[in-house]
C-alpha cells in the first residue's frame, strides 16, 4: 500500500486531478468491507427530466433526431447561454480539457439531474379525489424516487411508521433502467448496479423511518435475495431481521429442466421497540377457533410490562409512570405522571397508603408500560385491567391488563362476564366461554389470498379493464404484511417508494375501512413508459415529455387511474367497478372508500426562487404534507401576510405578527408555524409565544439547510 500511495503522490505532482480521482477510487477500494457484501459503486446515477425547462447552467444531453430509435448522446453537457428568439441554446461538454462546444435546438435538449446534484424539490398538484371528509391525505408523487425519497426527508425524518417496497428484481427481462438504460441480464455489471441502486434509496430511507417504533419490509424474489440480505444486513445493522417465504402462485413457474417456483420473498426488519400484533391467523393454516370450551385466565390476562429484547424505559418515555394501588385491597387507585427519562424513579416517593408499582422487567431494567396513562384509565374504566399477584423477581405486585382484541371480545359479549368485582374488575365467566385462538405467524405463508393472479392482476383488471401492468402483488398480500405492524397503529404513516400499480396506497384503504383508521400512504413512482411501447412511440416521432407519451406512463396510467378507482368504485371508463372484495372484508368494490388522496409531480427548483418566494406555489404542498396532510392548505402567499389553515400556520411579514398569534391560540388542531425571516432573534421571539405542542420552523433556511446537507453524494 506505501508503494501505492507514494504512485499516487507522483501523480498528483504530474496531473493534480488525475491524482485526486486516482486517490479517491484508492480510498473507496481500501475501505470495502474485508467480509460481507463488495459491490461496485458505479458512477451516481443520473435521471432525464424531459418536463423540466432547460435553464442557464443546467446539465443537458442531446436528444436522437424525432422518429429516431437511435439512444442520442450519451454524454453531458452545460448550458452556458439561452437564446431565446431562436430557440437555441451555447453548450460546452462537460470533463472535457478540450471544452468542445456546440449550439443546439432547446427542443432537442433534455435536462439531467445526478444524483450528487443538490436538489431542491417542490410539488405541483394533478389532480384529487375526496371523499373521506376530515381525513387525512393519501399522497401519490410522479418523480426519481430517490429525488423524491430527498424531499422526505423535509417533511417525514423519523416519522414514517412503516417502509412497504417492491422494487424491479432485476430479471434481466428490460424491468428497470441504470442511468436511462435498461439492464440486460448479460451485463456484467448487472447486480452491482442493482445493489447500487437500492443502496442509495434504502440509505435516505433510513432517514424516514422512526427508529423507536417502524419497520421495513422488502420483496423479492430468487434473482437478488441473497444479496438484497446482505445490503438490509450491512445497511440496517441496529435492525432485527427475518426472511420470510410467501407462495404467490400454487401452479408454478414453467421453467424447462427445474423445479417450478411457487414463491417469493419477504424481508421484514424490526427497527426499536416493533413487534408483531398477534392475529388468529398463522398465514401457514386456515385460522383455528377453539374446539373446547372452558377458557383459562391465562387466555386472556397477561402482564402489562413490555417485554422483548432491547425494550427500555428510552423508547417510550411518556409509558414509564407509576400505577399506584392499595396492595391489601388489590386495586389500582390511578396512575401518576410519566417520568422525564432524566430523573430517577427512586427519588418519587409513595403516596401515603399506597404502593407504587413502576415498568420494571424480570431482569431488573426499567421498561415501559404496555398502556399510555390514558389507556390505562380507559382499562380502567371497562374493568380490563388489575392488579395480580406478587412478583419475587421485582419485588413489586405485578400490573395485569387485556390486549384490545380480547378486551374488545369481552365488551362485546363474546367472552362471557359475571359482572364486576368491588374493584372495577370483569368477572368473567370461563366455562362458557371460547374465543378465536391466537398464534404467531410462521415464516412460510401460504394463503389462496395471496395468489398474485387472482389478487394482483386479476383484481387490477377490475379496476383498470384492459390496462396491463408486469406482476403487481396480491392486495391481500400486502394488506396481510402490513397489517402485523399498523393494526394498533390507527393514524400510521406508510411509505412506497416503488409504488408501481398502487397496491400498498390501496391496501392501507382496506386496513382504514376494517377498523375506523386514518392511516396514510405516500406512493412514489416514475412515468417510465414500457420497453415495447417506447418503441412504439419513437417510431410516431414522440419523445419523453410529449403528452402521448406521458400519457401512457405507470404514474399517469396505471398508478393514479388504480387508486381513483379504488376510492370512488368507478373505472376510467366511468363504469361501476364489477366483483367484490374478498377475505378479511367483503363488499363490492364499487361501494369504493371514504379516503382522499391527491396526486403530485415532482419539481426542482431554484434556490434563489425559493428565497425570494417566486416557487411558492409548488413549495407549499411540502408544507401541508409536514404538517400531516390533512384539511386546507395555503395555495398562495396570503395577502394579509399571515395564514392558519387546518393543521399549520403560515406567517411571511412578521408586522402581522400578533394578529397571527391570536389565531395561531384559537385554532385546536394546530400542528406547525411556518414563520419567514431572516432575523433569528425574531423567530426565537415569536416561538417562544406560541402555544405548547405547536412545532416553530423558520422559512426557508430549514428547507434550504435540508437539502444542502441532504445532498446526494453518489455512494
């Protein structure tokens, strides 16, 4: 390596830039991973933004002549100089020592974004169905997912409860471009530019995920599973992971001299304290009911401390409170309040006859309780939780409660109850009771439901006669995975970022309608255009960016089209949609859902454009999505100089200040204050006046700072 280095040196003396880039490929070879998964980085990839205006300074190539099947010019160019009268654009090649200049159409041009490129992203909306009332927003956005993924981190860091992905498996078969071209299965570079791809992407998602509570789940089938492992394993190192087989279709693959393939594959990583919510429903067997009356206590009460490996008092502050009870009764009295993780819980003394009973695991770690404060005095109030009998290990009396489900089955009559004992506690009547048994899911599911034939294509075919799109997923499928994780999650957040047919926004509908929730889902997907189809197209003289070509992209076709039909029950052909929905909820698929989601195209914006507030309109979306996508939002800048809307405020002259203020107090649901100015001094001030639980972010530095840290950096 010293002889190495001292090359590099005398090359540097020579040639300072063919020094540095020899130096900088050293680096990165000598910091690869000596075990584990070694794959090439490639150069950052680069996206075509033919709907983008070609602006001085841009990154451009020039595109192959119209009825052209030819790629055009590969290499990159910067725009130098516009000339707007003919239509014309200077350009200067770029890393070239030579600068080999040319003067080109502007309508021969089309701009390229790489991805060490800093971005600034905005929103432009393309349209909307409502009919879910107050709810909160689905999301669908047309645009680079990972630009996309960039500009969530603004407005979704650390909130996303749960990561739903199917990305292209790399088949070989023209599933999925590299730089705007396709991957054929003889590149030698084929599954290192596919790791590399899903490198970058997984990496900025890592962002997105709450690292107290969220989990990740990835598809994939026998072409990339090993490796696809060992990216999760080396990327996600603070995650417990598990692999699981789903058979997707019972009849097989035909595949000459070797065994027909009925599966595919799921990895699920549990990021802090996720756990699984039981079901009665293995996904390996048809769900069992007991075949014996006579339940036990032990069917229904268990300790309300969490435990599992890694839980700690950290991870839910706000759950670690004292319960205190009469002990010689056997009666909680209340819950006192939660803890700041700072302060010691020995330093809180006992209120006068009563015992303080805290979350501490068998161990001796402090933990957390399964039930918030308010949980537990809803509990409470139902009789669903008591105290038990006296833990050695502790040395506290232990804290017993029911989880929903059974608490649900009690108040509904299906476990039998002998009323309530002289502490609030259910009486339940054992030997005339049974209840569905729960189990925990096996690692092979193999359920008709998730047949990707009948679920996926058959089920899109309903929705979108005569529209094809390549293997979407069983919605039963991916309503099943999501469902261990969002179903005691009501308001969750869920994230696709290879959204494709729309599957996951559709699944998150169905999981709202079963139990009343307002859950959300971002979808992010391209307006890639189908190999045959292009050809097709090129051959008619269109290009990327035409509107017949868009027109027949996933995003404009397949995807918006799909969830339309899924809320309002009605095909594009303005026909109701025919069948019903099957398994865990059946109804017609024309009753639709009571959802909203609104559709967006990506943008990139200038800077400069964003200070001075000309880009307003395509940034405020990013606003409303931060605040929680929900109720109105501020579509202009208001003339009176402040705004407050559903779930934030928007102040951009700092003379309205107080008017602001006043309305920022009245309003109930308040989420966010966007507050313009330059002045840190007066955005301190004003924070400090805002009403406790409203969230102060300071316009546009927190925008700007975000996506210049945020910058991508091609790894």
């Amino acid at each position: 390596m010293s002889r190495l280095t001292d090359l590099i040196a005398k090359a540097k003396a020579q040639d300072p830039q063919l020094g540095a880039d020899m130096e900088r490929e050293f680096r990165a070879l000598s910091s690869r991973l000596s075990f584990g998964l070694n794959f090439e980085r490639h150069r950052p990839e680069a996206v075509e933004l033919p709907q983008r205006p070609v602006r001085r300074g841009d990154k451009v190539r020039i595109l192959a002549s119209r009825n052209s099947t030819a790629k055009g010019d590969r290499r990159l160019w910067r725009v130098e100089r516009l000339n707007k009268a003919r239509g014309t654009a200077d350009l200067v090649l770029l890393g070239d020592p030579k600068q080999e200049t040319r003067t080109v159409k502007v309508d021969d041009l089309v701009v390229v974004a790489e991805f060490r490129d800093t971005i600034y992203p905005g929103l432009v909306s393309t349209g909307k169905v409502a009919r879910g009332g107050d709810k909160p927003w689905h999301t669908v956005i047309n645009g680079e997912n990972y630009h996309a993924l960039k500009a969530l981190t603004w407005t979704h860091r650390g909130k996303v409860d749960a990561i739903y992905i199917d990305p292209p498996y790399n088949t070989g078969a023209r599933d999925w471009k590299y730089n705007n071209d396709y991957v054929e299965s003889d590149d030698l570079y084929r599954h290192s530019k596919w790791l590399a791809m899903m490198e970058r992407r997984l990496l900025v998602a890592k962002d997105l995920l709450n690292p107290a509570d969220s989990v990740l789940i990835v598809t994939i089938d026998e072409k990339e599973y090993l490796r696809l492992g060992l990216l999760l394993e080396q990327t996600f190192p603070e995650a417990k992971m598990q692999m699981i087989s789903s058979v997707i279709k019972r009849g097989g693959t035909s595949r000459t001299k070797e065994f027909s393939r009925v599966e595919e594959y799921l990895y699920f990583l549990f990021f802090g304290a996720a756990e699984l919510a039981r079901t009665d429903d293995n996904m390996l067997e048809p769900p069992t009911v007991a075949a014996e009356v006579g339940l036990s206590e032990s069917d229904l009460w268990e300790g309300m401390v969490r435990r599992g490996i890694g839980v700690v008092r950290a991870q839910r502050p706000k759950q670690f409170y004292p319960i205190l009870i009469d002990a010689a009764a056997h009666r909680i009295v209340r819950a006192g309040e939660s803890l700041a993780p700072e302060i010691d819980r020995r330093s809180i003394a006992d209120a006068e006859g009563l015992t303080t009973v805290w979350p501490i695991k068998d161990d001796g770690t402090e933990g957390f309780w399964q039930l918030s404060r308010s949980g537990l005095a809803a509990a409470m109030a139902r009789g669903t939780v008591r105290v038990g009998g006296f833990n050695k290990k502790t040395g506290q009396w232990r804290i017993q409660y029911m989880k929903a489900k059974k608490a649900k089955a009690v108040m509904a009559g299906a476990v039998a109850t002998l009323g309530k004992d002289e502490n609030g506690v259910v009486i339940l009547d054992l030997g005339t009771s049974k209840l569905a048994t729960e189990s925990t899911p096996r690692t092979v599911w193999n359920k008709a439901s998730h047949d990707a034939s009948t679920g996926g294509a058959g089920l899109l075919n309903k929705l979108l006669p005569r529209r094809k799109f390549p293997f979407p997923k069983s919605l039963y499928a991916v309503e099943d995975a999501l469902r261990f994780f969002v179903k005691d999650k009501p308001e969750a957040v869920v994230l696709d970022f290879f959204a494709g047919s729309g599957t996951t926004a559709h699944a998150v509908m169905r999981l709202n309608r079963q139990d009343g929730g307002r859950r959300t889902c971002i979808s992010v997907t391209n307006n890639e255009v189908g190999a045959e189809e292009q050809m097709a197209l090129r051959e008619r003289g269109l290009r990327p960016g035409d509107g017949d070509w868009e027109a027949l992209g996933i995003c404009d076709y397949i995807t918006k089209p799909r969830v339309r039909a899924a809320i309002t029950g009605i095909t594009p052909d303005d026909v109701p949609i025919k069948g019903d929905y099957k398994f865990t909820d059946e109804f017609p698929m024309a009753e639709g859902f009571e959802e909203n989601a609104e559709f967006f195209t990506l943008t990139y914006e200038a800077p400069i454009g964003v200070s001075y507030q000309t880009a307003f309109a395509r940034i405020a979306p990013l606003l409303w999505l931060r605040a929680g996508s929900v109720g109105r939002r501020v579509e202009k800048l208001p003339s009176a100089g402040w705004e407050v809307v559903d779930s934030y405020g928007l102040l951009v002259d700092l003379d309205g200040a107080t008017d602001f203020l006043r309305a920022v107090r009245k309003a109930k649901s308040l989420r966010i204050a966007y507050i313009v100015t330059d002045d840190e001094r007066r955005f301190q001030a004003l924070s400090r006046r805002l009403p406790e639980g409203v969230e102060p972010i300071r316009l546009y530095e927190s925008y700007l700072s975000n996506f210049a840290f945020a910058n991508g950096d091609g790894a």
